[in-house]
C-alpha cells in the first residue's frame, strides 16, 4: 500500500491508483471531465486531456486522473494555483465552445455546463479563432456536432473499446484535431451501429440523438390519422429519473397517463408485443432443435446488434432468429389487426409512435422491409429522454397524475416482458416458455436467477426433461464478438444466445436518462423490472390472454404462415 494525505486526511491505496481514484476513498471531490471510469463495464477513458482535474502535489500542479498516488505525498485539491489552472482551462474550452446552451439538446445534463457553473464563470474570458466542422445529420439515430466536442475521447474509448465497432478516432492534429470518421466519412457511411453508447458518454451536446419530437407533435396536431403509441419495458423504471423520482422507480401508472394527456388516441405496451415475440422466437427455437439446424439461434430484438451482426458475420446470417423485435411486431400487429380488425381504420390511416430507451429503434423503424408494401410497421421512434422533454414542454405535472392503465388489448403483458430491458430477461423469458412447451409440465419456480446480472457474459445449462439446453448472454457488442468468434470457429456449445448491444441491456439504453457514468443507476433500474415481473400474476409470456385471443382471431398458430407474413423478417449483408 502506498500511504499519502489528501488535503491534509491520510489515506492508504494499492500502487498503481491514481490520485483521482484515490480521493474519492476518502469522499474529496475533485471535478473532472474527460475522465469516465465505469469498472462494471470495463470501461476506463483515461485520456487526461481536459486538465480539470489539476491539483497541487508537492512542488506544482499534475492532473489527477493521470497521476499514480507516491509514497508520502500530500495532495491539496483546492489550492489557489489548482483552482486558478481548473478555471483557466475551462475558459479555454469554453472560448472554442458555441455559446448556444440555452437551445442545446444537453441543457441540463451537460458536464461541461455544471463545471462552469460550478467554477463561477459569469463570463467568457478568451476570445478567438473556433474550429468548425459541419454537423453530421445523415443518420436517423444520432447527430454528431464537432463544434460542440470537447475532445475528452469517452466516445472513442465506447465505441473502439467497450463496443469494437471502431467507427470514432482522432483525425487531424492540434487546432483542427477533431473525432471523427475514417476518412470523415458520414455516419450513415461507416459500419456505425447506432447503439447510442456514444452518446451515452458524451459530457456536452456533440453527440445526440436526431431529435423526432416534432415530428411526433405533428402527428398529433392532425385529424387524418389514428396515432396509437407503445412505450418499451425499460423506459418504465427510468423516466422517473427526469421528474426527480429515483432510478428503478415504477412510473408505468403516470407515464400512461401523461401519454394520454399528450393526446394520444391508445397508449399500448410494447410488452405486449415482448409476449408475442417470445411465443414466435421459442417455436422458432424448438424447430431449430428438432431439426438440429441453425443453432446457435441468435435473439434478433436489439437493432444495433442486428447492425453489427449483419455488418461484422455475414456468414452467419442464417442463425439470428427470424423474428422482428417487439417494436416491430408491435407495430404489425397494431396496423393490420388492431386497426382493420378492432377498430375499423384501414392500416395506411394507423399512426404508430415508439417510445424507447433506444436511439437505434429510429433507424430500425425506417428499414423498409419493416412493413406491409408500403406502409411500415412504426412511423416514428422516441428515446425516453425525448417524452420526458414533451410531457415537460406540455406544462404536465408528471408526479401528480393518477396512475391509469393501457389500453386493451394492446397492452395486456406478462411478467416475462418487463424483463426484456434488462441483460438475460429476453432468453429467461423465453426459457419459461420453452419448458412449459415442451415438458407439458408446469414450471411453478419462474425465476432463472443464473442469467440475472450485470456480468458482459453469463452462461447456464438448463436441464428441460433430459434435454441440455446451454445459453449464453452478452451485452456489450465487444462481448457478442467474444462469443461470436467462438460461434464462427465451430466453437461453441451454445443452443441459445441472447445478445444486447447496451452493456446491461436496454436499461442501459442510449436514449435512456443520461446515467453519468453511474452504473448503479443502472443497477436500479434492472431491480425495477424485476419487481413488476416479481408482482405480476402472469408471469409467462404464453398465459397472456391477449396473446391466445391474438393468435385465435388473426394469427392461427406460432410460427404460422400469417405469423410469418407479419411478424418475422430477414437479413442483409
Ligand atoms: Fe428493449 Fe425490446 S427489450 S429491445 O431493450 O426485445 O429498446 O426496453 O423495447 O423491441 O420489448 C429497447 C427495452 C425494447 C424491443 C422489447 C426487445
Ligand atoms: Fe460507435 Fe455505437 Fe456510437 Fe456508432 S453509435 S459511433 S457504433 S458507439
């Protein structure tokens, strides 16, 4: 152990921590901006290059997240130097900075905005040249505003290290430095899968999502179009965040609410849809075993994996599962049964609004094959922080609504689907339904608490009536490429894998209230889900009365051609 004092408290750490990590043993609070560290994840962006987190340490100034604690020494946080070179430094940022905060997407959740403010700067103090670079709008997912990066590098370390995509780096040098694309390509160019995470970590407006809350006000303002909207599992245990309430907090009974007093004519669950998915995708399953073919078989839910998957295994196409995602199935079932068949509008005068914890569900809405001819499965696709911002702009008093309920039948859902937002929920849930299929017995204990958790790779053996049924479940895409390299080596003995692009699962998600880099937050949220799934009466996804009068009235059988037509989609390399 090395033993120092930290504005005068001693403190013992192992060698080799820094003086950052080692401050925060003893609660000394020293600002920073560049650095992100989220151990349970793996992730360390350890670049130093804001140079905020200078402190004093023996004879000068050193910046602390990139300086390793020394025997004896004695570091002061908050000397005259320290804090005049902290503040010197974001002046200097924020003179190559827009000052537009007022109408930036990050108001409010900027890092950069809370150091400043908490610094004292009432104004800018350096004037000069600013390195400009056009905005990239390309894709449907996310924005990317080089005017607004701060050249931190949390966004590279994401998506080169957590996620190996590779997509972000350092081009250029000194002034014009900027992160960007191979060749500055447009987003829309690279093999981006818009998983979000970058935008997850961003501490300023340089990185966003394409902002579609006008669109969906449009939509609203207009009398052609019956606009239904259905709302993802994990957005329920998070939205809180935006109004106060803590992390995990169960908001469904008020988020219902709001959405109806934004005017939506049926506020659905896409949980519905979670039920629906899991009858298809473990019939589909049980073929696959049957026939022993295309195993492993690969969940096809998370759209951003589905972009890796397609991008990075082509070779491999012939093992996700055929099934569109919740949102998609969501969107079929509402435009070609719900609306002809419940409520008399033809499909074309459907309007479907997603709201998810997701900034690639906008990019999956779009893909055309999503859809009957013309008309695709959703129109528009919202993250939570975007209905957080509508139930705000539209003067609603979240905290005090009465709780209301979903619609039916659209919103009727099972345990097993609120578990879909978080890492292994989506193959437990299928799990429950696969035993119960193929024993014929009943599974009185419903919970698989071995692909519970945080970890970026779990594994279990699930014994069902003799049958060795081995599962793997990787969030994080750095994690799916581990296991998908053993997959295309012959390698692996897997039967199911269930993979989330999001470390944790959507949770986690890029449109979800900005964690900060706190994982426990995170953590809540999971525990959130599974304590409505814990509560519920209906815990499998195939007792959904909804889902069997579905299948009775439009669909006939799981995995039937009608299935099929609506609810199962293919791949391209
Ligand atoms: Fe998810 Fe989903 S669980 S991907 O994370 O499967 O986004 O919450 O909506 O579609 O249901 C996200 C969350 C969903 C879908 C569901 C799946
Ligand atoms: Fe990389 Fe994901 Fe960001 Fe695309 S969205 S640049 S894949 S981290």
């Amino acid at each position: 152990l090395v033993n120092l004092t930290i504005n005068s408290k001693p403190v013992s750490v192992p060698k080799g921590t820094t003086i950052l990590e080692a401050a925060k043993q003893v609660n000394v609070k020293i600002p920073n901006l560049c650095h992100l560290n989220m151990n349970e994840i793996n992730m360390v962006n350890q670049c130093a290059s804001c140079r905020v987190c200078m402190v004093s340490a023996g004879r000068g100034l050193v910046p602390a997240c990139g300086t390793l604690v020394k025997e004896g020494m004695n570091v002061q946080t908050n000397t005259k130097e320290a804090l005049r070179a902290r503040k010197n430094v974001v002046q200097l940022l924020l003179s190559d900075h827009p000052q537009d905060c007022l109408s930036c997407d990050k108001n409010g959740n900027c890092e950069l905005q809370t150091i400043a403010a908490d610094l004292g700067i009432r104004e800018i103090k350096f004037k000069g040249e600013k390195s400009c670079a056009p905005k990239d709008t390309s894709s449907k997912s996310i924005v990317k505003d080089h005017d607004k990066c701060i050249l931190c590098r949390r966004c590279e370390t994401m998506c080169n290290e957590v996620q190996t995509v590779g997509v972000l780096s350092g081009i250029n040098r000194g002034f014009n430095t900027e992160v960007g694309t191979f060749f500055n390509a447009s987003l829309c160019d690279t093999e981006c899968t818009y998983c979000g995470q970058c935008v997850a970590v961003c501490p300023t407006g340089a990185l966003t999502e394409v902002n579609n809350i006008p669109v969906v006000w449009n939509a609203l303002d207009q009398n052609e179009k019956t606009v239904v909207v259905q709302v993802a599992p994990a957005v329920r245990v998070a939205i809180g965040e935006e109004f106060g309430l803590e992390p995990g907090a169960i908001s469904t009974g008020k988020m219902v609410a709001a959405l109806r007093a934004l005017g939506f004519k049926y506020v659905f669950d896409t949980n519905f849809a979670a039920d629906l998915t899991i009858l298809e995708e473990a019939s589909e399953f049980l073929h696959r075993l049957k026939d022993g073919e295309n195993l492993p078989i690969l969940t096809s839910c998370c759209p951003a994996w589905i972009n890796f998957v397609e991008g990075n295994y082509p070779q491999l196409l012939n093992l996700p599962s055929s099934c569109k995602s919740p949102q998609e199935m969501f969107g079929a079932v509402a435009k070609n049964y719900f609306g002809p068949k419940v409520i008399n509008v033809e499909s074309k005068d459907m309007y479907v609004v997603s709201v998810m914890p997701c900034v690639a569900k906008k990019y999956e809405c779009a893909r055309t094959e999503l859809g009957q001819e013309d008309v695709l499965d959703v129109d528009i696709s919202i993250t939570t922080r975007e209905l957080a911002k509508m139930i705000k702009e539209a003067g609603i008093d979240l905290l005090n609504l009465e709780d209301e309920s979903f619609d039916s039948p659209l919103g009727e859902s099972t345990g097993a689907a609120d578990i879909f937002g978080a890492t292994g929920g989506v193959l437990e849930a299928a799990l429950r339904t696969a035993y119960e299929w193929v024993t014929d017995k009943e599974l009185s204990d419903v919970n698989f608490t071995q692909v519970r958790g945080l970890e970026g790779i779990k594994e279990a053996s699930i014994d069902i009536d003799g049958t060795i049924v081995n599962v793997c479940i990787a969030s994080s895409l750095g994690n799916a490429r581990k296991v998908m390299d053993e997959v295309a080596n012959g390698n692996s003995k897997y039967h199911i894998i269930e993979i989330m692009a999001c470390p944790g699962g959507c949770v986690a998600g890029g449109g979800q209230p900005y964690h900060h880099g706190d994982y426990d937050i995170v953590k809540k949220r999971a525990a959130g889900l599974y304590n409505i799934d814990g509560s519920k009466e209906l815990r499998k996804s195939h007792k959904n009365p909804a889902i069997v009068a579905l299948y009775n009235e439009f669909l006939g059988e799981p995995y039937s051609e009608a299935a099929h037509k609506y609810l199962h989609t293919h791949y391209f390399d």
